[in-house]
C-alpha cells in the first residue's frame, strides 16, 4: 500500500526537492517514514541517516544535507 503522504502533490514535491532526485526508493521510503511515525520531513530524513539508509551530501559547499542512497551507482 503507497503512503498517503505520495498522493499529496505538495508533500511529494516537497520531497522531491529535498532529495534532489527522480521518484523512487528514497522518496517512497522517506514518505513511509513520515506515514508510519506521523514525523516530519527533516526527522524522518535524521532517522533515515541514522539507520544507514541514507546519507549527508553537501551542495555546492552550502550547510544543508541533502540525502541519498547508500549504494547509488559511483559512491561508496
């Protein structure tokens, strides 16, 4: 069952944006995250790291961490 929070194509966006990728295991499993615990966005991209799911990627030098997947193709 999708998380309800994909149907909403504000919070997708949102997510999306954060992310800064296509639509896919990162944005399914970070809506889960937010459907399951009721958390927020930022939280949820925490718990995400936390667990080893995801990972810190800074962007052009600036101070926010962006999330991506472990595994993705050229990283380690």
């Amino acid at each position: 069952m999708e998380p309800r929070f994909l149907n909403e194509p504000s919070i997708k966006a949102h997510i999306l944006s954060l992310l800064k990728v296509d639509y896919g295991y990162d944005a399914a499993t970070l809506a889960m995250r937010i459907d399951k615990t009721k958390t927020s966005v930022y939280s949820a991209l925490y718990e995400l790291k936390a667990e080893g799911q995801a990972k810190p990627v800074k962007v052009n030098g600036h101070k926010w961490v962006w999330y991506r997947r472990e595994n993705e193709a050229g990283h380690s």
